[in-house]
C-alpha cells in the first residue's frame, strides 16, 4: 500500500528558494511589493531557524538584480538564463545542505520561473510547498492557472504563516518567540481573493 503524503516539513530538511524578484519586473507584476514583502518574511524567519536559502536572479545583466528591500545581500545568488531555479549550481548546493527534503518556494512569474522550479522539483522527488501569497505574475489569470497547475501536479498550495507555523510545530520551540514576531502583523493581501484591486482595496 502506498504512502499518502502528507506535505510535513522539518527545518533540517528544509530550503528556502526566492525566485527572480528583480528590479525590471518591478512596475509590471501584480501586487509586487506584497509579494516581496510576503517573501522577506519567510526570508527572515528562514534565518531565525538557520535554514538554508537559495535565490535566483533571471539574467540580471537585462533585468537587474534582486529588489534591496528583499534584503538578499548575505545569500548567495544564482545567476540564470534557464526558466527553472534547478540549475546545476543549485542542484550542486543543495546536495551541500544535506537530506533536503522540502522547497518553499516564493517568487514571480508564477506561471514561468516558479512552475517550471516547481516541476522539476516534484520530479526530482523534492515536496514543493509553493507560498501562494509569495508568488505572482504580470496577469492574474496566468497566476490563478499556474497555482492550479501545480496543485495539480502535486505541490501543496500554503500560505507564509502556515509554513512559519509548520516549521515551528510548538510554541514550546526555542525560536517561536522570534517567529511569532514576524507572524504578529498579518501578511499583506497580494489579491488572491476575488474583489479586490491590485491596491488590496475593495472594487
């Protein structure tokens, strides 16, 4: 009989991908600032638990590199021309980082770079938990079918705090406290609810 997956996450076996959040794509991806603010959580609390962290930049010399207020200048980031974040530098570091079992994965375009990562990931036998409040694209329709699509595929669907909260699974955790912090104030609508302009306001 076969194992159901279930989706659980460790933070030893977990990693963190941020995925191509550059200066270019700022002023044409919908919701752009709560996207990255979405991502600079998971950012921080991935540092809290000292989990490790890969981002990407998608031919920078074109598109410039990662938004600052991202706050990705300690990591190290992987320069690509390739659609998925899985190039062979990437493949070769997370061989690095132990038994990763897990990728969160946050970033744009939902229905490019990050479905892409995402397929390769799941055929790899990686669990991909894609931040929904974390990803997005110049077209809301793109970014509604390429987060169903990889439903479909088999990548559970969560949102920031979710993950925060599985990560921890305790408040009896020595970081919680930390955590919570950051899970205190809610996360920024980015407009996955129907009714909603791209400001987050009501239409």
């Amino acid at each position: 009989m076969a194992v159901r997956r279930l989706g659980k996450m460790t933070v030893e076996n977990s990693c963190l991908f941020l995925c191509d959040m550059q200066e270019k794509f700022r002023p044409a991806i919908k919701y752009f600032p709560q996207i990255v603010n979405v991502a600079g959580r998971m950012l921080q609390v991935a540092r809290l638990l000292e989990m490790p962290v890969v981002v990407t930049e998608q031919y920078p010399k074109g598109l410039g590199h990662t938004v600052p207020e991202l706050g990705v200048k300690d990591e190290k980031v992987f320069s690509k021309t390739r659609f998925s974040m899985l190039i062979p530098d990437v493949e070769k570091y997370l061989k690095q980082c132990g038994d990763i079992k897990s990728v969160i994965l946050c970033g744009i375009e939902t229905q490019a770079c990050v479905l892409q990562t995402t397929l390769d990931l799941l055929e790899r036998n990686y669990d991909v938990h894609v931040i929904a409040d974390a990803c997005s694209s110049r077209s809301m329709v793109d970014r509604i079918y390429a987060l169903q699509r990889m439903k479909e595929a088999g990548a559970y669907l969560t949102t920031s705090e979710s993950v925060m909260l599985l990560l921890c699974k305790d408040a009896a955790h020595p970081k919680f406290r930390e955590v919570q912090k950051v899970i205190w104030e809610t996360a920024p609508d980015s407009g996955l609810l129907s009714g909603l302009s791209p400001e987050g306001t009501p239409v």
